[in-house]
C-alpha cells in the first residue's frame, strides 16, 4: 500500500463486465466516495486486457500486500464471449491465474499467467486471497471441478503464496454436498467470515472460522437465502461506520445490489433501497477494497486525461 492509503476514507471497485460484451472480459474500475454510489473509471472502458491464456478475464479480485507497497490483481482466465462452452471451461478449462502487480492503483506490471492446480483441475475460477497474519503468507482459494471424480461438482481449494508467483500444493478447503463456488472471506475481531455461492439453489451462504483454517460454523441466514439467483459476493465495511456490506451479483437480471448488515455474526442483511445507490455501468463478478481520499483523486485526475 501507498503511505497516504493508511487512511481510508474512499472505496475502489475492481470488476467485469460479463461475456455477452464483446468487450466485457476485462477488467474494469469505479470509484465511490461512500461505498455505494459508483463513478466509472476510463468512460466504462476496460482498464486492463489480457492477451495471455484465453484472453479472457473474469472475477478480478485486488488486495494490498501489508509486508510491502504492493497491490495485486488476481482473475479467472476465462473466456466464454462468442463460444459460451461452459461445459469446456469447466471440465478442460485453464488451470492458471493472471496476475497483476501495482504500487499506485494506475501503473500495472504487465499480467503473468500462473498456473497453480495440476493438469487434472478442470479450472480455477474466481481467485480471492487473504492475508494469513500467522504465517506470513497469502491464503489463495478458487473453485474447481477435477477428473478425480469425473467434474462431479465444484468445491474450493486453496493454496499457499508468500510473493502471488510461486505458490504451494493445492489443497481442498470448502467440500459441501453441492458445488460451491465464488467463495469471499472478510475478517472482523479476529473472527472470519466466509460466504460463498450455493451453485445449485443460487444463494449466498455465510460461515464463520476462528482461524483461516479453522473448523468453519454455519450461520443461520434467512435473509441470505430470501435473495436468489445471485453470486460473487464481496464484503467491506463502511469505514466510518459500523456498516458492513455485502454486494451480490444478479447474473440473469439487474446485476450487482448491496445488502447491508451491523453484525457479520448475525446472518442480518437487509437490502439497500434503490435510491441509496447507484452502481457501476457493467459491473459483474469484483471485488472492493477501501483506498484513501489522496489515491482516488489521483485515479480520478488520471480517469480526467484519457
């Protein structure tokens, strides 16, 4: 992170647009000052592009490393604009992650493509990572099918990174009866908190763990479940509030909405009405993060030359 962004005050939104764009595989950025109503970043252009892979990008997720002055990007290598093989992508998809690298949210390193799962992964779809405070090291999870149960369904696996270029034996980390897949963690008060998609009833699912690897304990959430047809979750906290929340991708219609909640334990979210918010143009499957006041006006005057 940037020394200005110690104090956070503004929230960057890193997203996609969706495959029925012929642009949409890419990665697209919004500022907000309150968490809620969005600004477009480069006029709803895409800000990053691939050419590595399938040239596609999907369900970009960005974190700050606090060990060094870095942030990174991590995406699906995906794309299904023009084909729409699911099927394919799920059962002989890419078994790699592109991966960006900044110092100042505007500069990007150019992407590498870093395989993570073996050969008989199917795909590694929607990368998130955490900070592991105990060990010094990221915790990166994604979902995958694999051929050792013939793609029976979806489970998350995780693995081990210190620097998001070399990274350990993937190991399973979320195995439900269902596929799961779009898994996001936010920690509060030294607890985590983990939602992750229920891909075959299509709702949100909140658990919580004392430790990254922990036993996990479900939370009761009707209002979660009330809200269907929805996926990529991501969660942050208001930072002048005790407010924390969570946005839920509408994939068939009406896309991202946010559902807000004063207690993660509680399994309470409540929809935000209408008139509170206003989203980004496209946005599909992201991530928010919160950014200081100093590096989104510098992302917006940068947003003002182009």
């Amino acid at each position: 992170m940037t020394k200005d962004s110690l104090t956070t005050s503004c929230y960057l939104f890193v997203y996609f647009a969706g495959e029925k764009y012929d642009d949409g595989e890419n990665i697209y950025m919004a500022v907000s000052q309150d968490g809620l109503n969005w600004q477009d970043l480069n006029h709803n252009r895409p800000i990053l592009q691939s050419s590595l892979g399938t040239t596609g990008i999907r369900d970009p997720f960005i974190i700050a490393d606090p060990q060094n002055k870095k942030y990174y990007i991590l995406a699906t290598d995906l794309k299904v604009h023009g084909n729409n093989d699911w099927l394919g992508a799920q059962q002989a998809g890419s078994t790699s992650l592109l991966i960006w690298s900044s110092t100042n949210l505007i500069d990007w390193r150019a992407p590498q493509l870093v395989k993570v799962a073996p050969d008989d992964f199917g795909c590694v779809w929607a990368p998130e990572a955490i900070y592991d405070p105990v060990n010094h090291t990221f915790l990166v999870y994604w979902a995958s099918k694999t051929a050792a149960d013939h793609y029976e369904k979806q489970r998350i696996y995780y693995a081990n990174t210190t620097d998001f270029r070399y990274f350990s034996t993937p190991k399973v980390y979320i195995d439900r009866p269902y596929s799961a897949i779009d898994t996001t963690i936010i920690k509060n008060d030294e607890r985590y908190f983990r939602f992750t998609k229920n891909e075959t009833k299509k709702f949100i699912v909140e658990d919580q763990l004392d430790s990254l690897n922990g036993q996990s304990k479900a939370i009761n959430s009707p209002s979660l479940v009330s809200n269907q047809g929805v996926e990529g979750p991501t969660c942050y906290q208001l930072t002048d509030k005790n407010k924390w929340i969570l946005l839920v991708d509408n994939y068939a219609q009406g896309g991202y909405y946010p559902l807000e909640t004063s207690d993660l334990s509680s399994g309470q979210f409540t929809k935000v009405p209408s008139d509170k918010y206003q989203m980004p143009s496209r946005a599909r499957h992201g991530t928010v993060i919160s950014i200081s006041q100093n590096e989104a006006n510098r992302l917006l005057s940068d947003n003002d030359t182009h």
